[in-house]
C-alpha cells in the first residue's frame, strides 16, 4: 500500500492582540484572556456491534473541530462498558435458552483502538490517501468496563480544520452462544477536556506515517515526508501489538502467532537504522485482581478488571498488549529530524508467521523554538 505522509500543520501559540492608540497617540497592547475550560462530548454511550448488516459494525465515529485555541491542555477521556459485566445485570437479561452468556455480552479481549481521521483524504485511492492519525492503542478487557485518559494537546495544536474521532473493536459474536454472547458488542463514551490557553510546546506539524496491519511476508515500501521550516526537535512515536491464532512451532513463541511472540522490530529513518525493538509485555498480572462471585451469585473468582477471562489467560505474557490496558509507543527524538527538509521512514518486523499479524502506527511531531 503507497501513503503519502501529509502533515497537519501547526497553530501558533497565543499573542497579544493589538488595540487603536489611546488619545496621545500611542498604541496599547491588549492580552486577551483565554476562553473557558469546556468539554467536547464525542460518544455518549454508543453500541460498536457485530453484526455486519449494521452501521455501527465494529466502529463508532463522530465530527470533531475544537474552537478557542491554541489549548493549554487537551485531554481524551474514554470510558467503555460491558453488557458482559456486572454480572448481576444477568438476573434481568439472561442468557437465551441454550445458551452460556447474554445475547449482547463479548466476552473476549478485542483491539480498542482511537484515531484521528482527515475527512478531506478518508475516501481517497490508496496511493493519495493519508493514513489515520492513533490517538491510542488499547486491548478491552475479557468482557468487562475500561477506563482511558490520554493527552493530546500537541495533536489539537497542530489541526486545522474538522477531523473525524474514529474508535474501532473488531468485536464478533458466536451464534450458537456458547464461548460469546450471540450478539456481542460493547458501549463507548468518549470527551474531551479542553483548557484554552497558550499552547505548552510550538507544534509546527503532526505527520501521520503509517496505520495498518502488516502480515507475513509483507514488506513495507519507504514513506516520504517532510519536516517543515522553522523545525527546531521532534518525537517519533510508534505503536505496535502482535496478534492472530496461528499455530508457530517456533521458540520465539510461547502460545499462538502473532499474540504470543517476540519478534524483532527494525525502525529506519532515512534508510539508517534508529532503534531495533522487541515489544513484549510481562507485567499482565497487575490486571488480575482476584474477586469472588460470578454470574447468578455464583461461587469461584474472576479478575476484577477481566471478569470474563480465565485468570491464566489474563495474566499470561503477550506481545507488547495485556487485556484491558493501554500500550503506550515506543518514541524516539532522533536528530536527523531535528532539521527542516525531506525524510524516508520505514519499519520491518522480523518471522512474523502465516494467519498472524502486527498492528501497526507510526506518527512524527515537528517542533519549533
């Protein structure tokens, strides 16, 4: 797939505006003060369902356009809910005759993911289009609520124009009702927290690199892009997660492909190597807090925070995600880019084997003094 790495170019920070001169002729600066904090819903509540037939099929967007920058402080406040969980909403919506789980709950750790889209570039062809810009990476829990908080003040410093919030679950259903709810979905509520004010860095522009999922065999071609004049630092953020069901015999895995594996990531810029990267997360025990009850008052103990999922399975290693927890990027603040002009980027991840995948993101910042 071609991209074009389009940046979105940077407000300047807040000046003094200027007032007519005062009756001896001079000239008086007027500092305007800076508008309310406010909040901006995005999603109040909205169904991502997995019914393909549906428009809400594993995906809710909304419009969003800020107004009263540059912004001291933006933060995106996401809260998302289960009809998995609590489990005494089973007592008014029980499972149907047959089978194991309401018909609404998903009882599996999904993808939780939340991007920026450009509504100007969104249906463009492939070799036009700009890829999304990720806000956050995340995985659901097993069928349980999560809460999100993420700062993007330098993303709405660096926007001009409407974009589109876009959350994505690739949740499905399993009809016969047995390991999922037969109509499985979750709810998303989305805001956010707006304080106006002189921005805290000089974001010139936020460059969207790369946003997709890469297969075996599959090689990623150099993406060119250009860091703007006045470009003083930078921050290269990248954000990956391993997943799939694929049986790889191999000692680099310690469960399914591409879920369980450590694999190699190579990140270049400009053809040079800048960092060599094996994502993994060991520390998924912290999500497990043991609590007892179950559906229907039952006896035994579950993972408060994945109520749904086997305490084994929860706590188990994986590749760079744990069920029911952001993962944060990998960024880097190389010098090549600390300069204006023409860059390359590209990454490739080492064995990644067939029927797995690697979801990928790539982003950079250009800053000024």
């Amino acid at each position: 797939m071609a991209l074009v790495a389009t940046p979105w170019l940077g407000c300047s920070s807040a000046t003094p505006a200027s007032a007519a001169g005062d009756d001896a002729g001079g000239s008086v600066d007027v500092v305007s003060e800076p508008a309310p904090p406010y909040t901006q819903t995005l999603l109040d509540h909205v169904h991502i369902g997995s019914d393909s037939s549906k428009p809400d099929f594993q995906k809710a967007t909304a419009s969003v356009a800020l107004t009263g920058g540059p912004f001291a402080q933006v933060s995106l406040v996401v809260d998302l809910v289960s009809p998995c969980f609590p489990f005494s909403n089973w007592k008014t919506d029980p499972p149907p005759a047959g089978q194991s789980w309401p018909a609404d709950c998903d009882a599996f750790d999904r993808n939780f993911e939340m991007a920026l889209i450009d509504p100007d570039t969104a249906d463009a062809s492939d070799a036009q289009a700009s890829p999304g810009l990720e806000l956050v990476r995340a995985i659901t829990p097993f069928g349980g609520p999560e809460h999100i908080e993420q700062d993007v003040t330098d993303v709405f410093n660096s926007l001009q124009g409407p974009r589109t919030f876009q959350v994505v679950i690739p949740t499905y259903s399993d009809s016969a009702g047995k390991v999922s709810g037969s109509n499985g979905g979750w709810f998303v509520s989305a805001h956010l927290a707006v304080t106006p004010g002189t921005a805290p860095a000089n974001v010139l522009a936020v460059i969207p690199l790369y946003y997709d999922s890469v297969t075996a065999g599959e090689m990623v071609a150099d993406i060119p892009f250009t860091m703007p004049p006045g470009t003083t630092s930078s921050r290269l953020e990248y954000r990956v997660t391993g997943h799939g069901g694929a049986s790889d015999p191999s000692t680099s895995c310690i469960g399914p492909a591409e879920e369980f594996c450590k694999r190699t990531h190579h990140v270049y810029l400009d053809d040079q190597p800048i960092e060599q990267v094996t994502p993994w997360r060991s520390d998924c025990t912290k999500l497990c807090t043991l609590a007892d009850g179950g559906p229907f008052g039952g006896t035994g103990q579950y993972c408060a925070q994945n109520p749904c999922g086997a305490p084994q399975s929860v706590d188990a290693p994986r590749a760079n995600w744990c069920p029911g927890s952001e993962t944060p990027p990998e960024s880097w603040t190389p010098t090549a880019l600390s300069t204006p002009g023409a860059h390359t980027f590209k990454f490739a991840v080492d064995g990644i084997y067939m029927g797995g995948q690697w979801r990928v993101s790539a982003v950079v910042y250009a800053y000024g003094d």
